[in-house]
C-alpha cells in the first residue's frame, strides 16, 4: 500500500497533466477526467534541524580527524542523499581552482535527471586531501558502509554535546536552511538537493517554513 503522501503527489501530478491538457484545448473543464478527484493535501510533521550553532559545535568536534570533518563539512555544504555519498568517486572532485573546488554529482540510469555541479567552500580542498592522504583513499570516496557513516555522525554528535540525533538525513535539511538563509533562492536549493520537480513544491513549503524567522 502507498503511503499517504505518496498517494497525495501522484494525484496532484495527474491534476495537474489534466488542467495543462484543458489549457491545451484537449479537453474543457466541463469533461476534464481529472476534475472530480478530490485531492487531500498530506502535510508531513517539519524535521529537526541543526542551529548554527550546533553547526559549528559539530565541525569543532570533527576537526580532529580530516575523516570526520570531511564528512561532516561536505554533508552541510552539498546536502548530498547519503546514497550519493557512496557513489562520489575521486574524480568527481575538480580542485582545479582551489578557491573554487566544485564536485560533480553523477547517477546513472533513470536518475541521471539528477546530475549536477555543486561549488564547495575553498576550506574543503585541503580538508579533502589530508583524508585522502592519511585514509589511502583511491578511487571511491567513502569505502564504508552506511552503518560506519552512521557511526561516525553520531560519535562526533556526542563529542559535540549535541542532543539531537545527527544524521546525513539532518544535515542534508540543515543545508537547504542555511543556504536559504545565506540569500539563495529556494529553486536552486531544491536543484542544489537534487530533487525531482514532482517533489518540489512539497519540499518548497518544508523549506520555507523551516527558514522562517520565528513568530
């Protein structure tokens, strides 16, 4: 069975194609199919979030090992999925301007709509070559398990003193609200995140709300 907010996209996506079908002149809003599909709109509980503080009290803690830190400042500056993080392979990086380093998001098959450039902070350059000098790091990125990654947030969680629980999950959302509240605009964070368009407007009203200044 579907879940519910999964079920409320689907027939939001097919309302949609009908009423651009109707705009085409294909149908009139008198026989458009879709027009006696009550669509309820499921609203999902909004996520924990790191605060700025919180940030930094975690890249603190993960400064000691260029593992840790790596993993840590990439996950706030890319908000990458943490399937993407097994995938990136040494030479997605280009380093080639180091004030500038950019990393290439690549998929492949049907996700390859989800390709993208993304432009790193001039810190993670060296950051990156120091793990990849002491760890032996050749071709995949991360060689470890998603229980090692989740291992990982959590011990520097703890050593940071946070009570939340620290996951690549949270920190793909903490990136979309930081970069919101640095002046970016919330269609090229959700391009940023990778996100389907079938997805967005749903994310755009998570977003928005997370980034909003309290009441």
């Amino acid at each position: 069975m579907l879940a519910a907010k999964t079920v409320s996209r689907k027939v939001a996506a097919l309302s949609n194609y009908f009423l651009w079908l109707v705009a085409e002149g294909v149908f009139d809003h008198n026989t458009n199919p879709a027009g006696t599909i009550r669509a309820v709109r499921v609203t999902s509980p909004l996520p924990d979030l790191l605060f700025e503080s919180e940030c930094q009290a975690l890249l603190r803690a993960a400064s000691s090992d260029p593992r840790t830190y790596f993993l840590v400042l990439l996950l706030l500056e890319t908000g990458l999925k943490k399937e993407e993080l097994f995938e990136i392979k040494t030479v997605n990086f280009d380093l080639s301007n180091r004030y500038a380093p950019e990393l290439w998001v690549k998929h492949t098959g049907k996700k390859v709509t989800k390709d993208r450039k993304l432009k790193l902070p001039a810190e993670l350059a060296p950051v990156y070559e120091e793990y990849v000098k002491k760890y032996g790091i050749d071709e995949i990125v991360f060689p470890y398990t998603p229980r090692f990654i989740e291992m990982l947030l959590t011990e520097v969680a703890h050593r940071a003193g946070l009570q939340k629980k620290v996951t690549a999950g949270i920190l793909r959302d903490t990136c979309a609200i930081r970069h919101l509240k640095r002046g970016e605009g919330i269609e090229r964070v959700l391009l940023r995140l990778g996100l389907s368009e079938t997805t967005w407007e749903d994310a755009r009203v998570k977003y928005e709300k997370l980034a909003k200044a309290g009441i």
